[in-house]
C-alpha cells in the first residue's frame, strides 16, 4: 500500500566534477552576458552623450562670446 521512498546513493566523483563543470560554465556564461549587457549600455550612453555635447557646442559656436567681446577680442 505504501510505498517508501528510497534514499539516491551519493553521486560519485566524475558526476560531482561534471556537475561541477557545468555549474562552471553556467556561471561564466552569466557573466558573459552581464558584461555584454553592461558594455552596450555604456555605449548607447556614450553616444547620446556625444550627441548632445556636439548640439552644445555647435549652440556655444553661434552664441554671442562677450568675455571676448569685452576684452577686445576677437574669437
């Protein structure tokens, strides 16, 4: 009517250093894809940021320069 559950034997060593292997690779593979996630979010930031920093200074070209103005200068 019952029937008892059986205990799994202990896994021997080459299953240990298989799953351990896998575990090895499931990690590295994790971080593979967290510095890739990483790095192209640094560069989609690193584009918008060169975007707006040459709308700055094409805006700071067409600005009247009155420090220059004041001194004399011409720039």
């Amino acid at each position: 009517m019952f029937d008892y559950i059986t205990p799994r034997s202990l896994a021997t060593p080459k299953e240990v250093i298989e799953y351990l292997e896998l575990h090895q690779a499931a990690q590295e593979f994790r971080l593979e894809l967290e510095h890739r996630d990483n790095l192209e979010a640094y560069c989609q930031w690193y584009h918008q940021t060169a975007i707006k920093n040459q709308r700055d200074l094409e805006q700071m070209r067409t600005e009247l320069n009155v420090l220059a103005w004041l001194g004399g200068r011409t720039v």
